[in-house]
C-alpha cells in the first residue's frame, strides 16, 4: 500500500465486510466499503492524510484521526520509527 511504501504510515490494516448506510446528495444510500485502520505518528497525520485524500476514489471519504492515550510503549515507538519522514 502507497502509504506504507512511502513511510506516511507504518502499517494499514483493511476490514473488509463493512456496510455503510448514510445520506449523502440528499439520499440514503448503503454501500459496501472497507475500513482501514491506519497506523501513524501524529506528526505525519496531516501529509497521511493529503496523500490519503489524493488516492481515495470517494469525493468525501471517512477520514478521522483518533489520538492514542495509551498502548505498548515498543509498539508505538515502532509506530513512529516506520512512519518517520
């Protein structure tokens, strides 16, 4: 994936399955979609999130950054070593 590749996030994990239904255009529409689980240092969110933008086919995509308060200090040094620009 472009982004791993190009060190914006260390990893992207894809679930597939997800259903969405929202409006959008005035309908209601329900779409079959896949949920990424981007993992990245906040300090690479917003070029992350420019590129993310410039690959994704949806004029509006989902797009939200969740701040981690806490987690397994190895992994996310991890996290912020493979995502170092």
């Amino acid at each position: 994936m472009a982004l791993v590749d190009e060190k914006l996030a260390a990893c992207v994990s894809c679930l597939p399955g997800v259903t969405s239904t929202y409006r959008w255009q005035g309908a209601v529409t329900t779409d079959d979609e896949h949920l990424l689980l981007i993992k990245t240092a906040a300090a690479r969110f917003e070029a992350m999130k420019t590129r993310l933008l410039a690959l994704h086919p949806y004029e509006l995509p989902e797009l939200v950054g969740v701040p981690v308060a806490q987690g397994h200090d190895a992994y996310l040094d991890w996290v912020r070593e493979q995502s170092a620009g």
